[in-house]
C-alpha cells in the first residue's frame, strides 16, 4: 500500500501561475484506472481533506472497493459549496435565524451561527404561470411573483446580508440548476491552503433531488435533503458509506428523431427496472463521445427518476466545449484541461473501470418517447398514448361538443431538465415554425407555456428568429423558474375546468419536465406525460392526447390538407446549424447579469439585524418550534398508534405539497382566519417559512389512500381512542395531548421525488417518532433522520397490505439510543386490537454513524445547537 501519510503532491502552471493538486497517477498507478470516475474524485477528496489514520482507512477502503465492487465503509466527503432554491433555502434559513434567537436566548452570540460554506441560493420555485399566450406574459407574472411573496423575499435578503457567504439570485435569473451550468460551475477550482494556491475538483450539494444535472459537464455534486445541508452548512462532512456504482455502458449515436429527452426517459426506465436506489451513476463507453454537454445534462438532471444519487459524465472535449459556449474564460478551459488529465479525471472512452453493476444502451435503437401517465419511469413509444388512455376506460355522461374525451389541458415546455440544453428548445422552436407557416394553430382550451432555465434562452431564440413563430402557436415565454414543472401552473382555462366539472372530459398535461406524479403539475390532474419540447408542441397542435402522431394528422391546414408530425420534425442537422447560427458566448453572463440588476428585487426594503424580527401576524414567516435546545431524542421504547397506513409510491409532493393551496380548504381556512384572501393564497411552497401552515398541509393530496379507514377526506384520519376522524393535525395533537406515541406505516418508495425538508419536518411536527415502510427514497429518508424521526425498513417480503394494520391496532418498538447502530435491527411487535401479537423483522434505515448521532441528538438542529454552544457560542 502507498504511504498516505505523505501523498504525492505534483505541481502544474496555468497562465504562469503554479498550482498543486493531489497526484492520484502517481500515488495508485494502473490501480487508478480499475476505479469509477466518480470514487476517483472521492478519493482525492478525502486524501486532501483528511490526515493520519481517518485518511489512511478511508484510502484502503476506496482501493478495497475494487474486489467485490461494493463497501460498508463510512469516508467523509467535504464539498466546496452548497447549492438551494428559495423554497429550500427558505425553510433553511429561517431555521437558522430561530437557531440565532435560541443561542441569545441561552446568552450566547446570535452573529456566532453563520455558514463556513459558501451557499447560492436561486429564486426559481416560486413563479406561477398566471398569464400566459402573450408577449408580456413574463414580466407580468414576474410582477406578480414578487408581489405575492415580498414578505418572504426580504427575509432572503435579509439573510444575504446578516449571514457570511449566503449569497440569493434574483427573481428571473433561472432556474438552480441551469444557473449552476451557466454561471456557478468552475469544474476545477482554485483555492489557498496554508498559503499555496490549489487546483481542486469544483464539487458541491443542493438541496434539490435534480443537482445531479451538473454531473453533465464532470462536476460531482448531488442532492440532499435541505437539513443535510444544514450540517454540511456549518462544517460537518457529508459522512457516506462508499457507493456501490452502476456503470451505464453507451454504445452508437442517436439516430434522426432521437432528442437527449428520449434518452433520459429510456436511462429512467431501464435503470428502475433493476432497481436503483442512493447509488451513483457513471456513463462510459464510446457512445459517451457522441454525445454534447447539454444532452449529458439532460440525462443527469433525472438521476433522482431512475433512484440514483448522481448521474456522471466524466470530463472531455465535449466539457470544454461547454464552458467555451457560455463564455467561461480560455484561462478557466485550460485549468479544467490540464488538471484533468493530470490528476486521472479525464474521460477516456475506451476504459472499462470495475462497476457494481452494468447495463448497456445502443444510442442507435433509443426511438421518440414519453413516459406517463403517472411516474417517469412509466416509459411509451410516442404512438402509445391511446392504448395507454384506453385503459382507463372512461366514458364520459355526454359529449363534449369543443373538446376530445382527453384533451390536452396543459402544455408546458418547463424544467431545467429539458430547457437548459439549447438543442431541445430550437428543436421546439422548428415545429413552431414549420407549424405557423402552414397555419396551424393550438386549441383555445389549452394552456400553454414556454419557461426557459435561464434568460440566455430568449436571446438565442430571438437571434434564431423563433420568438415569433413560438409565440404564434401560444408558446410565449412566461419567465425563467420552474413554472408547471413543480405544480406552479396557475388556474386551467375557463372551458377545462367546466367541461371537467360536469364530466365530459378527463384531461391530460404535456409537459418537458421530470415528475407526472399525480396531482403534482395541476391538483385537478391526475394524467400527465413527460416529452421532449418539440413532442409537447406537437401534441398541444393536435389538442388531444388520445392520438397517434405517427399514422394520423396532428392537424388539417386551412385547406384541408392534413399535416402529419413528419411534416413538421426537424432535422438533427436543421436543429445543429440553427444552434451554431445562435448562438452567443455572451449571452449567458450578459443576460444573467440584466436579470440580477431586477430592481423590484433590490428596492425591497429588508432590516439588517443579526436576528430576524418575526413579525407576529405573518403568515407567511413564523418562528419554527422545532429551531430550540429543548428538542429532544425521539429514540426509546415505547407503544404507538399508527397516524397513517399508506401504500407505495408516497411521495414528497404527497406528503408536503408545493401546488396551489384548494380554496375549499381547511388550509385555506386557517389563512383567511388569519387575514389572507381566499382568492389569492398563492401556492403551499410559498408558506415553508411559516411551520403552522405546513403542519396543516402535512398528507394535503387528494390522491393520498390513507389505509386505516376507507373513505376519509382528504388529509383526515382517525383517532382510534375516541373513534373520531379528524384532520391529521387535529389528530396527531390529540394523540399529543393525552400523551400517545404515533408513528407511521407505508409501502415501496416512502419519499420519493422532491428533497423537500418540509416533508421530515411536518412529521415531526405531527409527532410521529418512526417511520416504518418496506423502502425509503434516499434523500427523505435522510431528512427523516435530520429531524430525529427514526427510519425503519421491513424485512422483504413484508407490507402493509401482508400487516394487514387495523384501527385499535398499536406497534410497541425498541429502539434504545445506545442500541442505534447502522442497519441495525430494531424489534417490533403489533399488538392487535384483540390482544394478539405480532413481531415483524425491522432494521434501521440508518446508514452512518453520524446519523445515529443526528437521532440520539433529536436532529439537525439541536445538534447544531449543541455544539456552538459548546464552543462558547463563538463563530469558528
């Protein structure tokens, strides 16, 4: 074995100025080459960032990986930044201004508790599309944008300048991760340790499940849950077991018609057929080359659809290339370069390293797809929709005399995923084109909409000439943010929401995102199916979902004469010349530059104490109860009731939604109560600053099943003592009250989507000490732990359906704070309503030791807590 104690530390010169790095060539030789890019960059990672025997385990364990291609061993990763959006960085930062009142409140410094991390943090979530089908539609809702959410906007700007390092893009600059693309990323950095300049890999966590989108262009960074971060934040490493790594072999080139979207939803489909779940990603094999960095970043953004912590292309040409088109310096592409080859980064498309697992996918067979109705990875030819419809059997009372059975209610070109590669949106941009010349026009029930990662978009749109044709079928742009993609997307029309009211119709979206989960893009839609932009122009044309665009017209011109897909699909060379022709190196850091100068943005007025002056009627920023020392282990031995019994497929957008709050509401209800207006609530994302909001909005999905009694309303259960059903709320604090424990029984995939915090955090709220379910999406199970909610996973083969949970029925667990090691079992018994018992198998859902320091502790916070405190109350 290599002496670790001293690595080799080699020097290279950019632009005359010397530069050390970390040698892993020299240090591990032909050994390097056996290892996944991706733990080769963990492996530099731990070697500068940790010494003596830590480093020197960590070490062997990454080299040891290489035998049976998997590990137990816990290594400590330490990234360079942390990255959020406003509805993560939100609930983060006011979780940091309680934290500052706690510690004054204990006499300690509130100005101690600052981030030692640099964080950006984008205003993206929050934008809606009220208007849209006009020219002005972008600043309109943009006005109303700000608006709407003043109140919690200056609380951001009041982070920005009372917290060191936290720095908040402005409305209309893009979206998180786009912006990460565009502007943020460095791939290889610069920084000074003990005075010498270094060259380091440019690494990173967002709190946000698509951060993986920047493993396109070679950068390691993935998701967390905005609790994990909260650790990273303030100095702890991200303690990880060493990945298993599925190795994803591409071979060929796409063929004509073939986009990088139908590689993304194939990559979904094939990866979730194996089962992927918290492993990373790597693409290698010489089908890597032939991809460009935009569609690389299109199959990144959706690791979290096919279950995996990252989705990685290791650095090449294709990388430089990138960095030269959105204006990145010749200085900068040269560091990258260097570096990379220097230090055994750089992509070769004849290596084959040791992987876990391997699939392999022949880019030439990749055909158009969509996957729907209801999940990515649900994967259809594009011909299939009306088999896939047909299955619901739905048979409308009567005929609706304007619109098909299922038309097509929303049409949105949205999301980082597939807005961010300029290929994708010219594409759409040509279907507009050759669409308007022959006449054809979209249906007036639907609603359209076009919102672009960033503002570069419109210039090189514009230079290419398709504002015009885009905005001539109803696809103006309505701002740059996550829009539809995130359930942000306004009021259907006026003829949907009737025609849909009596019956007539059951309709569908068609959006370029990356969820269809039920409910998640509109409350009122349950059926949506994910496309490339230029498929969701092509379905908004032919106004009905129940179609096949590859036998029957998408529309009949004015003369007749009907006009097939074929007609109007570019080219892969059409779409490429386009490309080059737009395109602007400025344009990215120009238009981003216009777009931070948002003067509504800075005339906010915001106070610029070290503590947040909590204003006692908002609604939309109140202090968090769980943000105090007094938050305690929730570990022990105790009997519980279930809260709820929930099936598979429970997402975060089940459990905490972002969509528009009901009107009808009890949620509503309480906002009115306290001044709100009905008409005007804005959507749930908007109120994670304000934990009495998002308790009540904890299970508000009207398609969550809660098992224990059929047929309760939405977001209600029973509270077994009394018999009573109740709001969830209501209940879990009656249960409180009379000192009851709950917790919680679901199914495969608890968690998944969104890394929303708010999703551990209402739990806790509601009381509930364990989560018991037969699978865990990785990031929410990790927010669960952050907030000192015990995970705990079934033995396989076991599920609510076989526990067979009924009302009166209670669950006794053990789960001592000094018997909490990773993976470890924890006994569970039912004790039946009749008096029978049960044991059933259970492990903890626990996979580091740090996070079963995070569960003796209580969480996140009073861990946080406790160790300012203990160092005085002073900032590091």
């Amino acid at each position: 074995m290599e002496n670790t104690d001293t690595p080799p530390i080699a020097r290279l010169e950019i632009s005359g100025v010397p530069l050390r790095y970390v040698d892993l060539p020299a240090m591990f030789g032909a050994n390097l080459r056996e290892l996944p890019v991706v733990l080769r960059l963990l492996l530099e990672n731990v070697i500068r960032n940790t010494e003596g025997g830590e480093r020197r385990e960590a070490v062997d364990a990454i080299l040891a990986w290489r035998e049976r291609a998997t590990s137990e061993h816990e290594i400590a990763f330490q990234p360079n930044r942390v990255l959020m959006h406003d509805t993560t960085s939100t609930p983060a930062l006011v979780d940091i201004a309680a934290m500052r009142d706690a510690l004054a409140e204990a006499g300690a410094d509130p100005a101690a508790l600052n981030p030692v991390l640099p964080v950006d943090s984008s205003v993206d979530h929050s934008l809606a599309v009220e208007y849209f089908g006009a020219a002005d539609a972008a600043p309109r809702n943009l006005a109303l944008e700000l608006r709407r959410n003043a109140e919690r906007y200056r609380f951001l700007r009041w982070a920005s300048r009372a917290l060191t390092g936290v720095r908040i893009h402005a409305p209309g600059t893009g979206i998180m991760h786009t912006i990460n693309l565009e502007q943020l990323a460095s791939v290889v950095t610069r920084t000074m340790r003990d005075g010498e300049a270094w060259a380091v890999p440019d690494t990173l966590i967002g709190t946000d499940s698509h951060t993986p989108m920047i493993n396109g262009i070679g950068v390691l960074g993935w998701g967390v849950g905005g609790l994990e971060a909260q650790t990273v934040m303030f100095g702890m490493p991200v303690m990880q077991r060493i990945p298993d790594v599925i190795g994803v072999k591409l071979t060929g080139a796409l063929p004509p018609g073939a986009l990088a979207t139908d590689l993304a939803l194939t990559v979904t489909q094939r990866l979730r057929a194996i089962g992927v779940s918290g492993e990373f990603v790597e693409f290698f094999g010489p089908g890597v080359a032939t991809l460009t960095a935009g569609e690389r970043a299109v199959v990144a953004n959706m690791a979290p659809e096919y279950g995996a912590s990252t989705g990685f292309f290791p650095v090449d040409a294709r990388t430089l290339e990138y960095l030269r088109a959105t204006h990145r310096s010749e200085e900068a592409e040269q560091l990258v370069e260097a570096y990379t080859r220097a230090a055994g980064l750089w992509f070769d498309p004849e290596a084959a390293p040791r992987y876990t697992r391997t699939i392999e996918i022949d880019l030439a067979r990749i055909g158009m797809h969509v996957a729907g109705p209801r999940r990515p990875q649900d994967l259809l030819d594009y011909t299939a929709l009306p088999a896939t419809l047909a299955k619901l059997d739905f048979t409308p009372p009567a005929r609706e005399a304007e619109m098909p059975r299922h038309p097509v209610a929303i049409a949105a070109i949205t999301s980082c995923t597939n807005t961010s590669d300029p290929a994708l949106l010219i594409a759409a941009g040509l279907v507009a084109r050759k669409a308007r010349e022959k006449g054809l026009t979209v249906p007036a029930w639907i609603k359209t909409s076009l919102a672009p990662g960033s503002p570069a978009a419109a210039a090189y749109l514009a230079r290419a000439g398709l504002i015009d044709d885009l905005s001539a079928v109803g696809f103006d742009i309505v701002g740059y943010g996550c829009t539809t993609c995130i359930g942000n997307s306004g009021p259907l029309t006026e003829s949907v929401r009737d025609a849909q009211a009596g019956g007539r119709i059951y309709p569908v979206a068609v959006l370029s995102g990356n969820r269809n989960f039920a409910g998640r893009i509109h409350p009122d839609l349950d059926l949506g199916f994910i496309m490339s932009p230029p498929l969701v122009i092509a379905f908004a044309l032919a106004g009905n979902a129940e179609i096949d665009l590859s036998r029957e017209p998408v529309q009949r011109a004015a003369n007749g004469t009907p006009v097939y897909l074929r007609d109007l699909w570019p080219t892969r060379e059409e779409v490429a010349a386009l490309v080059a022709q737009s395109a602007d190196p400025e344009d990215y850091p120009r238009a981003f530059a216009v777009a931070s100068r948002n003067p509504a943005w800075h005339e906010l007025a915001a106070p610029s104490s070290a503590r947040f002056p909590w204003g006692a009627a908002s609604t939309a920023l109140r202090r968090p109860p769980f943000a105090s020392l007094d938050q305690g282990s929730q570990l022990g031995r105790y009997r519980a009731y279930p809260l709820l019994v929930l099936g598979d497929d429970v997402t975060t957008d089940h459990i905490s939604p972002a969509s528009a709050i009901p009107k009808d509401s009890f949620v509503a209800d309480f906002l009115v109560s306290r001044g709100d207006d009905r008409d005007d609530l804005n959507v749930f994302a908007s109120r994670r600053g304000n934990w009495e909001v998002m308790m009540r909005a904890a299970f508000y999905n009207k398609t969550l099943v809660n098992r224990l009694k059929p047929g309760m309303p939405v977001a209600h259960t029973l509270h077994v003592p009394s018999g009573d059903v109740l709001p969830i709320h209501e209940a879990a604090q009656r249960y409180a009250q009379h000192g009851d424990a709950v917790v919680l029984i679901a199914g495969e995939r608890y968690g998944t989507g969104s890394s929303r915090d708010w999703a551990a955090k209402g739990q806790r709220l509601l009381g509930i000490r364990a989560v018991l379910a037969a699978s865990f999406e990785r990031i929410h199970r990790s927010n669960l732990i952050g907030m000192g909610i015990l995970p705990l996973r079934f033995a396989p083969g076991t599920h609510p359906d076989s526990l067979a949970i009924g009302p009166g029925d209670m669950l006794e667990v053990e789960a001592d704070a000094a018997a909490i090691t990773p993976r470890c079992a924890v006994p569970v018994r039912i004790v039946r309503a009749d008096g029978r018992i049960d044991s059933i198998d259970a492990r903890a859902a626990v996979e580091t030791q740090l996070e079963c320091t995070l569960l003796r502790s209580g969480g996140v916070i009073p861990l946080i807590l406790q160790q300012t405190l203990a160092r005085g109350g002073k900032n590091r």
